[in-house]
C-alpha cells in the first residue's frame, strides 16, 4: 500500500522531462520569501512599479469590443481575416503590401510560436529532402524544441563574439557561404533573444545579397516589431528589404504578446512572401491544413483586440505612443544599471548594455557568478546571464548592480 508498484504500461517510452528553465526561475522567484530579490528572468513588460502594465490602447480596444457585444463564435480556421489583413500591411507597409500583398499568404497563430510551428510544418512538407535550419548560439531557448517537433533538423553558428560583446560578422558570413543551397536561416528580424545584439542596416544587405545568391530561405522570428525602437517602421527594416529590394520569398513569424502586451491572448501570424499568387493561394491552403490538425481554429479575443489597434487610427496613434513608453523605459534602465555598475567599481566594461537593444540584456557573466546572484542576493537570471531589462526600475537596479559587483570582485578575488 506505501509504494508505488508499476504494472504493464502503455507508456512504456515516458520520460521525465525537466521543466522550463525561465518558467521554473519564475516560480522559484515566487516562492522565494526574501523582501529584497528581483526578477530579471521571464520577459515580460513590467511598469516602473514593477507591475504588468495594460496598454492604453489595449484597455480602449477592449472597451470598444465590449460595448460593441462580445460573442463567441469560432474563428475561420485560418483566423480573423481582418486581423490578418493589418498585420500583413503593418509588417510590410502600406506601399509594399500595394504591391506584394497578393503573394503574401497568412494564417493567425498562437503567437509567435504558434507562427514558427506553422511555418516549420509548411518546410517540412513542401520540400524533399527536407532542408536543414540553421539558428543563432546563442539561441533562442524554444527555437530547437519547435524545429524538432515540425521534423526538421538544425546546426546552430557563433552569432555573437563574447570578446567584442556584438554580432560575430565574420562567423555569420562564413555560415551563410558554407551552408548548402537551399538551407533555411532562422533570423531575428530584431532584438535579438538571448544577446540584445542585431546587425546593423548595411549588415542587414549584405546578409540579404548573399543569401539571395545562394538561395538561403530566411525565416523571421518577429516577437518585437516597435518594441525594440518603439517604431514599427524601424524594426521592420529587414523584413522590408529582403522582401522589397531582393524580392525573396520568407516566412514571418509575428507576435503581439510583447508590443501589445498580449501574453496570456497568445495572438500572432505567420505570413508568407511566395514568388507568385497563385504560390501564395497554395502556401495559404496548406497552412489552413495544418491549423485545423494541430488547433482547428485560433482564439479570437486577442485576434479582435489587435484588429482594433492597428485599423482604429485614433488607436493606432495610441499604440505608436505605448511602444515609445516601453522602448524609452528599457532604454532608461539600460543606462541606469550602466552608470550604477560604473558607481559600484564593477569590474569589466559594461558598454555593451547600452549598445544592445530590445527587451534584454546580455551581461556576460560566469555561471558561478549567476547563482551567487541568485542564492546570495536573491536576483533571478536566465543561467546564461541573460536579463530582461523590463524587470528593472528604480527601486531595485542599485541594488541589482551592486550585487552584480560584488559577486564578480568575489569571482576574481577581489575585496
């Protein structure tokens, strides 16, 4: 009766699977009873409280659904069609969705990585043998499981340099003209996840010309259009450019958790630049396949929520105002922690936290030194060093870099 006696199976293969890293340093950080700590794991847009902050576009959008009379019909399977129309023209631009929205196929997704599975899926059976995809090391942690899971494989190149602390330039373009034809290279259209680091315009061309001449796919992860610089415009400029001066097909994987704040509505896209419209019409029906195997049919609140925000243009000026609000703060903590780590002696130079962009910060420290910020300090970090920058406020970054260099004086010996 006291123990557990296992009997024939069914689930003879079941393994225990450790949980997710940032999510279990999320619950650690709540279960922990220190009244000082920090969280600088999750990423997720905090106030300069320390709360999670409603956009005041999202709060009008979903007064105006609300007096409007909610109901709860299901979604085509392909999702709302309005909501897929705007966001096709707000990733493009209205001049180039004129002129390449027919070639463009779209699907709504559960958020980007919903769009990324989509994707992945529509790879994997358009193209035999199936090519392989190449990811950024660092990587964006969930990156790997979705690849696998569509039944692609992938190889991983250096991406960032941990001398100069910015994109390894030389490793990315030893990748791009050694990998086979036809090889599929998952960008981050911006702010890139872990490291903060993106390459610059020009970089961006160069990277777009000889992919375009060794027909290299390219595959957008595009969590963070207007987050990162608080202009859509901007951060769409790769995206734009590899589709509008090169003319290369791409997929574009696209969320509005992060720049609207839409976590827990898991609303995004997938959208794809195929080389005609009647390509397009074919990538468009086989993706609605997929989605009705895999979800039937997405939500629709967050879908409608969105809509609202990017054809309202009364509410479309709100949210170009409520991603300035999000980009300045995390620019302002940048250079908080940065001239704090500067007042605390930190050993090291810290330049690198005010030259990367978007939601994270990349420190570069030691693992031995990210768990004596954890365990002594009570400050929660992806164990790679990796800090979401919108867990810091005024409150805590003294604090926060303090403790930062007192455990690096404590790894290098010294007082």
């Amino acid at each position: 009766m006291g123990s557990e006696t296992h009997k024939s199976t069914f689930f003879t293969g079941a393994q225990r699977i450790p949980p997710d890293r940032i999510f279990e340093l999320t619950a650690e950080y709540l279960k922990d009873d220190s009244p000082v700590k920090a969280n600088l794991g999750q990423g997720a847009y905090r106030d300069g409280d320390g709360n999670p902050w409603i956009l005041p576009s999202v709060r009008e959008s979903r007064r105006l659904l609300q007096e409007q009379g909610l109901i709860h019909e299901y979604l085509p399977i392909l999702g709302h069609a309005g909501f897929r129309e705007a966001v096709a023209r707000t990733v493009l631009g209205e001049e180039l969705f004129s002129t390449k929205g027919s070639h463009v196929a779209t699907c709504q997704s559960l958020s980007g990585t919903g769009a990324l599975h989509l994707a992945g899926k529509l790879i994997a059976r358009t193209n035999s043998p199936k090519p392989k995809v190449i990811i950024t090391d660092p990587p964006y942690g969930n990156h790997f499981q979705v690849i696998k899971d569509v039944g692609l494989e992938y190889e991983t190149f250096k991406y960032y340099d941990a001398a100069t602390k910015s994109v390894d330039m030389a490793s990315y373009r030893n990748m791009l003209q050694t990998v086979p034809p036809g090889s599929v290279i998952l960008l981050h259209a911006c702010a890139h996840n872990p490291t903060g680091c993106d390459p610059n315009k020009d970089e961006w061309r160069e990277i777009g010309q000889i992919m375009k001449s060794r027909n290299l796919f390219p595959i957008f992860d595009a969590a963070y259009l207007g987050f990162n610089s608080g202009s859509v415009d901007e951060d769409a400029f790769s995206i734009r450019h590899f589709i509008g001066e090169l003319n290369l097909e791409a997929a574009i994987c696209v969320s509005y958790a992060k720049s609207m704040g839409l976590y827990g509505e898991r609303v995004g896209a997938v959208l794809v630049h195929a080389a005609s419209k009647d390509l397009a019409l074919d990538c468009q029906s086989m993706l609605e396949q997929i989605q009705r195997s895999q979800v039937s049919n997405p939500p629709a609140f967050g879908a409608k929520t969105a809509h609202l925000i990017l054809t309202d243009e009364k509410l479309k000026k709100q949210w170009s105002e409520d991603l300035l609000t999000m980009s300045g703060r995390i620019r302002t903590m940048r250079q908080k922690l940065y001239d704090a780590l500067h007042e605390e002696g930190a050993p090291g130079t810290w330049e690198h936290l005010i030259n990367q962009t978007g939601m994270f910060g990349f420190l570069g420290l030691s693992s031995q030194v990210v768990v004596e910020l954890r365990e002594k300090y009570h400050i929660y970090m992806a164990d790679n060093s990796r800090i979401s920058v919108a867990g810091l406020n005024d409150s805590n970054v003294k604090y926060v870099a303090a403790s930062i260099a007192a455990s690096v004086r404590e790894e290098q010996g010294q007082k």
